[in-house]
C-alpha cells in the first residue's frame, strides 16, 4: 500500500494497487494497451515535431536570404533615386 500525500490536506490517502487489482483483474491488460496508445501518439507526436523544426529552419532561411534581398534593392533604389535628382538639378547659370 502506497500513502499518497496531497497538499493542503492533512490526512494521507491510501492507494492500494493490489485490491484495486483484485476487484479488475483486467486492469493489467488495459493499462498495458493504454500505455502502448500513449507511445504510439508520442511517437507520431515527435515525429510530427522533427518535421515542423525542419520547415522552421528552411523557412529562417529564406526569410534571412529575402532580408539580404530586400536590403540590397532597397540601397539600389536609393542610389537610382539620387542619381535622377542630381541630374534633374539645374546649376544655376553663373555655374556653368
């Protein structure tokens, strides 16, 4: 027999395995297909985890590869942008 102690209860709560088992003797049988579902779904569960880590990584790196994209047109539309403003400048006449 096995004394459970809950918090905030002052008294012990006796688990008693051996006549829980006696009352369902299939208790054994079932726990042990419980079990075997459990590791199942925690098999398809990591399983599905490795997977979704390794569309995370691909997707960091295209979103890192796009931020390099970004930024190098972005310093070419800059550059663009002040070449058409210095050329569409007129120098005033006592410059030329």
């Amino acid at each position: 027999m096995i004394l459970l102690r809950v918090p905030g209860m002052e008294t012990e709560v006796p688990l008693d395995f051996e006549r829980l088992q006696r009352q369902d003797p299939t208790m054994p049988e079932e726990n042990s297909q419980r079990i075997d579902k459990l590791e199942s779904h925690l098999a398809h569960l990591e399983h599905q985890v490795e997977q979704l880590n390794g569309v995370v990584i691909e997707q960091g790196k295209l979103l890192d590869r796009l931020k390099k994209e970004t930024q190098r047109q972005s310093g070419m539309m800059q550059t663009l942008e002040l070449e058409r403003i210095r050329s569409n400048v007129q120098k005033p006449p006592h410059y030329q």
